[in-house]
C-alpha cells in the first residue's frame, strides 16, 4: 500500500519528509520519491527500492531546499517499480506534483483523452491523470481546480498537491483512501497514516472522504466538493507508534482480514466496464480462446486451494475442464500440456520457488501461460505470457488473508470474462456481474454477523485436533480454513471432503471431537447435512457454517458461524472470512505470535 506524506512550515521540508516516509516503510513499497516547492520552482526526486536510496541521492534531505513538500512511497499497481513510475508526478508545465495512494478506475479512458488533448505522459501509472486534469482544469484557483478534477475521478484516492504558483501551501484530497492532518505549531503536515505524524505532532484530523484541505505554516482549512468550508474538531492520538502502524489493530492479521472488502473492491471494480469484465492485461484473442481444451491452474499452499476454489466456478460457466495441481509435483509429473492449454500460476508473492518452475516448466511446453499474481515486477509476472494483478496491497502477515481473497476474486472475474467470451452464459451475463460487484459488501457482512468467533475461540482452542467437512464448493473452503487455522494456531487442522468421511476418517470421530462443517452450496446441503448427522452420532461437536436462517443446520449443530445470503457459484470468497478469524481468535487464545508462525516465512524462495 502506497504511504503519502507531506509538510509546510518554517524549516527543511525534505528531511522531515524522508523521515516521514520511513515511518511508512512498514506497509511495503518499491519506489519512492518527494517534490520539495523552493520560491516557485518544484524539485522532485525519486528512486526505485528502498527509502535509504532516497535518502543518499538527496544527502538525506539536506540537498534539497524549500519548506514545503511532498513525498511517497509506491506500491506498484499500473505499472512495473521503476522510477519513471515513481511518485511525485508532475504536471507538462512543471506547475504541480502529485502523490497518490488508491486507484483510480476510469484512467484508461481520461488517458486517452489527455493525450488526445495533447497532454505527455511520461508513466504508466494511473495517477498522472491526476496532475494533467488539475493542469487543464487550473485557472488561477488550485481548489477549484482539485474540485473539477475528482468531479471526473472514479475510484479511491488520497492526493497529496502542491503547486509552484501557491508557496508555502499544501493540497490534501481524501476519497475511499485515509489521509490524516497533523498540527503543529508553525507548521503542518498530512500522512496516510498516523506513524509518520506522532514524532512531531498528536493533534490530528481525520479527514473524510470527499474531503479537501489547505495547509499553511500557520492554518489548515478544510472544504467539500463543493467548496463550502468544513469544521472539523481535531483529536489527540494517543496510540503508540507500534500500534498505530497495525492501524490500531492488534495484529496485521486481523488488520489484512479487516481490510478484505476493500481489497477486493480494489481488485474487482475498476475491471467491470460496460457492464463486462474487462481484462486489458489478458491478450488472448477470441479464437485462441475457442481453442483452449483444458486449464490447469498451479501454485502453492493457499494460492493452490484459491485455485481449487475457483476451478468450480472455471468449470461451471465456461465447461471447459481444469485441473488444479501443487506447484511442487507439477514440476516432476512430465504433465500432458500442449498449445491448447491454458496455465494459470497463482502467486501472491510472485516469488515462490516451486510456482516459478512450475511455470518454466509447463511454458516449455507449449502451454499459453497466465499469472495472478500481487507484487508487480515479481518473478512471476515477469515470466507470464499474461499477468493480471489481483491489487491486495501488501500483506505484512505470514498467513495470507487478503492475498487468498484477491486471487478468487480474479478467478470468478476470469469465469465471467472467458464464459461471455466464449457465448456460454447469455441472458447470464448481468446476473453474475452484479453479483461480482456485491462481493465486497458480502464479506464486510461476513464479519457483521459473526461477533461470537472470540467466545468460540474459547471454547475451541483447547483442541488437540480440528476436521474441516465440507463438499464442492465447501470443501476448497475447508482447505483453506483448515491450513489457516494450523499454520497461525499450530493446532492439527485437516480438511475432508465430506463424502470421504466414511472410507476412513470416520474411525477418529470420537465424544467432543470438534468438526467445522461447511454448509453453505444448497445443491448438495441434504448431503452435508447427513454427514453432520453421522459426526454427530459419534459424539462429535459441530461448529456449522451455513446461512443464518438455514434451519436444517440450525437444529442439528452446536455452534455456528454464518454467512450472508450469497450465490453459492461465488460463496467462497465470503465463507472463508469467518474461518481466518476462528484461526485468529484460537491462535490468539494460545498464546501464539500471530504475524510470525514459527518455521514459517512469507515468500518460499527455495524448493
Ligand atoms: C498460507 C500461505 C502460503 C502461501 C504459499 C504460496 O497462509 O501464505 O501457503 O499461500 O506459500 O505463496 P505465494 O502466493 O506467495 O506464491
């Protein structure tokens, strides 16, 4: 996630934005960069890696001059970590720097019109869009300018500007994007999150979205959109820096599984155009389409059960068959792959050994290769024929949350496009868009109804071993509830589809074995509901998922944790929200360090 800073006052503007900056690192970048105002004239200054790059081309701030500034740090999104790519942007006339944190959805088609009005553009981001619109809209009037230009934003967006004819001023802008003023005395600043502001100030401002400020060394004016001053009382941070980095959140867990709506807005929205998916990233015309007779979809731990996920809906909407495989024994199985065959790879990191020649290896043979992948410039996306990003930001937790939920969001949105592509779901095609586009709200209710995981967790995290059941649909999630619940609690969690039980597993149901039964696919909820019965029999306690007025399930299990009315095609991306928090609340019952899980690191770089 990108981290904007900037500062006004009476002394060096650039070292205390680098500083600002560091304390920002902590939320992941890959560039940065800052524009410090002098007179009249905008010097920016930017790097690719660390802020310590930054740090030696500007002697640490003290090669740079003025008292007024902006700075940032770059996640990248639209386009590849390189310096061109880097915030500030400035506009064709040198007058404005821009940094930005959010996505704006609609920059292809203002792009276009930019450069058919004759504006250059010298990135591939979607934040220059921004500084031409304010260039082309400025008419002596920087807030008025700001007005007209996000009246023609779609998306999130928190802004930092400062204009060469405006001294001395700093512009904030916030939309779906936090933005925080400081208060200083003689001086005041702007961050995206309150780490980089509590070293020189505790009295800040939330701004709210829709939102416009103007600071100066002595004052900050805040405005709406339609240029009506705001009065907005300030608050005393009383956070420590340690726990103002997780967002108040105890662990970056809980932080990542709390941001999931937005994450997968973010990764979903800005594709639906026209009322289509649209995959600019994906090239592959109709005909090499038509001629794909199988997909396989390979990656490792959760990436592989994101895949097994969205095989189902792969197979329903576009019934051409697909084959989920490990990474890790692809690579050695001599797989039966030709031109006809799509590779989907799924890697959050984009840096996982065993996913990396997995890849190599199924592109040597013909097979025409895409990547889902999170971290732009990965190994991964590099190696691809085609890369979609799935745009989670980065995940600081070992286990994935966001991660997980991003990727099957790109794979039911890949459904959809390859499905209408191929003529396989007309007179479906609205049905399923609206129901992608009602996903981010499905999951923030996911977390609405399930206020009872932390007594739950009580209750449960004594266990020496937790089964996951489920079917279909179900049973991919049970994968993944399974493995998240092990890796952060180091309870033995195991996954069966459901049907299976029988032909073994059953001989461990004994009294008071705890099961998480997955009932949320009502095609073959009388199945599941059987098999509940038969754990029951034996003793077991069962912890349902299912849909809160489902009584079936309501009169035979004992505890219960619920989903939202949600087409059961697409259920996985919602049912596995309340699963992540039982794992959370259970490790957090034992005692355990949840944002590091002992022998476990964040990307798998070795076999
Ligand atoms: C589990 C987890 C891992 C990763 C796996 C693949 O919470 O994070 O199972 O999913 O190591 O990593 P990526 O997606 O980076 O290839």
């Amino acid at each position: 996630m990108c981290g904007i800073v900037g500062f006004t006052g009476a002394q060096s503007a650039a070292p205390i934005l680098l500083e600002g900056l560091k304390k920002l690192e902590y939320r992941g970048y890959d560039s940065a960069g800052i524009a410090v105002m002098d007179e009249r004239k905008i010097a920016v200054h930017k790097v690719t890696g660390r802020i310590a790059n930054l740090c030696e081309k500007t002697q640490d701030g003290l090669g740079v001059t003025g008292m007024t500034g902006i700075g940032h740090t770059r996640w990248a999104t639209h386009g590849a970590p390189t310096e061109e790519n880097a915030h500030p942007h400035l506009s064709n006339d040198g007058k404005f720097a821009v940094v930005h944190n959010g996505i704006i959805e609609n920059y292809l088609s203002l792009r276009e019109e930019l450069i058919h009005d004759g504006y250059h553009f010298e990135s591939e981001t979607d934040t220059e869009v921004i500084v031409h619109l304010i260039e082309m809209f400025y008419r002596g009037n920087v807030r008025e300018a700001l007005i007209r230009t996000t009246n023609r934003l779609r998306g999130s967006y928190a802004l930092g500007v400062i204009c060469s004819e405006e001294p001395g001023k700093i512009y904030a802008v916030r939309e779906a994007s936090p933005l925080i003023l400081g208060i200083g005395i003689g001086e005041n600043y702007f961050a995206s999150d309150v780490t980089a502001l509590v070293n020189h100030t505790r009295n800040v401002i939330y701004l709210e979205d829709g939102e416009f400020a103007e600071l100066s060394s002595e004052s900050i004016k805040i405005f709406d959109c339609s240029g009506q001053a705001v009065d907005r009382r300030p608050t005393r941070i009383l956070w420590d820096v340690q726990a103002a980095e997780k967002g108040g959140y105890e662990h970056f867990m809980l932080k990542e599984i709390m941001e999931q709506p937005g994450a997968v807005k973010a990764t979903i929205a800005p594709r639906i155009r026209n009322g289509r998916v649209a995959f600019e990233e994906l090239g592959l015309s109709a005909e090499e389409l038509q001629g794909i007779r199988k997909i396989i979809i390979t990656a490792c731990g959760s990436a592989y059960y994101a895949g097994c996920s969205g095989k189902y809906a792969i197979e329903k909407l576009c019934r051409i068959p697909v084959e989920v495989e490990l990474a890790s024994e692809i690579r050695y199985s001599d797989p039966i792959i030709d031109e006809h065959t799509l590779l989907i790879v799924i890697s959050q990191s984009g840096e996982t050994a065993d996913t990396i020649a997995a890849l190599k290896e199924c592109k040597a043979r013909g097979a025409k290769t895409l990547a889902i992948v999170n971290v732009v410039g990965s190994s991964v996306a590099k190696l691809a024929d085609y890369t979609i990003y799935t745009w989670a930001g980065p995940e600081i937790a070992v286990a994935t949350t966001k991660g997980y939920t991003t990727q099957v969001a790109v794979l039911y949105m890949l459904a959809v496009y390859i499905a209408e592509r191929l003529g396989k779901i007309e007179g479906k095609e609205k049905q399923l868009i609206r129901a992608l586009q009602d996903l981010p709200r499905r999951i923030q209710q996911a977390f609405d109804l399930n206020s009872s995981i932390p007594a739950l967790a009580k209750k449960y995290h004594a266990s020496k071993s937790i089964f996951f059941i489920g079917r279909n649909t179900d049973y991919a999630v049970a994968l993944e509830g399974a493995l998240k619940l092990k890796e952060i609690s180091y309870l033995h969690a195991e996954a069966y589809a459901a049907g299976e039980l029988k032909h073994g597993t059953i001989a461990l149901i004994e009294e008071h074995q705890p099961v998480v039964a997955l009932c949320c696919n009502p095609s073959i909820m009388e199945k599941t509901l059987s098999n509940i019965v038969e754990v029951k029999s034996r003793g077991a306690e069962v912890l349902a998922l299912t849909f809160r007025n489902n009584q079936k399930i309501l009169s035979v299990a004992d505890d219960f944790l619920f989903i939202p009315d949600v087409d059961s095609l697409f259920s996985a991306i919602v049912e596995i929200v309340p699963l992540q928090l039982l794992a959370y609340y259970v490790a957090r019952e034992n005692g355990c360090d949840i944002d590091k899980p002992k022998n476990l690191a964040k990307s798998v770089t070795v076999e």
